[in-house]
C-alpha cells in the first residue's frame, strides 16, 4: 500500500487487508519495499491511497519488475462510480459563462 503513514484512507486499506488475514504494508514510496517482505510470495497487490501520486506506483512496479522479474497485471477489483457535485458558487459560475 502506497500512502502517507498518517493518512486515514491508507491506513484503514492496509487494516482492511490484514483483517482479511492478508499481510499488508504501508510504505510511502518504492524504497521502503523490504525484500524480506517478499520472500516465498507469488502474488502482490499494489494499491495507493486516493491521494498518492500514480508517479510513486509506477515506480513502485518498475522496482518489482528490475528486481524480482515481476510480470504486471492491472486489474479492477471495484468500480466504485463515485461523482461529486459542483459546490453551489461553481454551479452559478458555469451558468453565467
């Protein structure tokens, strides 16, 4: 998991995992990856905090792929389909253009 050790949203998706009997690390960005982590792991899910920049998932992946020769399978486990109304003083804004 890629996100600020004190962000809310990273921490409760690595609480998540673990609760799912799953290990799961919070890591802020690639260099933070501990090969011991790894050790006897067929399968890693990547996954970031809302606002994790894709930047530090991307390198987090080129990491896997130079050291362990990991083959990189982008998969959506939830669509969440989440949409966010324009605030009342934006919505008069795009009226009056």
């Amino acid at each position: 998991m890629i996100g600020s050790k004190n962000s809310s949203n990273s921490q409760r998706l690595v609480d998540t995992a673990k609760q799912a009997g799953k290990r799961a690390h919070l890591i802020d960005d690639a260099r933070e990856l501990d090969h011991s982590w790894l050790k006897n792991t067929e399968t890693v899910l990547v996954t970031a905090g809302a606002s994790a920049p894709e930047r530090l998932v991307s390198e987090l992946l080129g990491r896997l792929k130079t050291e362990f020769n990991a083959d990189v399978e982008t998969r959506t486990l939830v669509d969440e389909g989440v949409s966010f109304a324009l605030p009342q003083s934006l919505k008069a804004l795009s009226v009056v253009s």
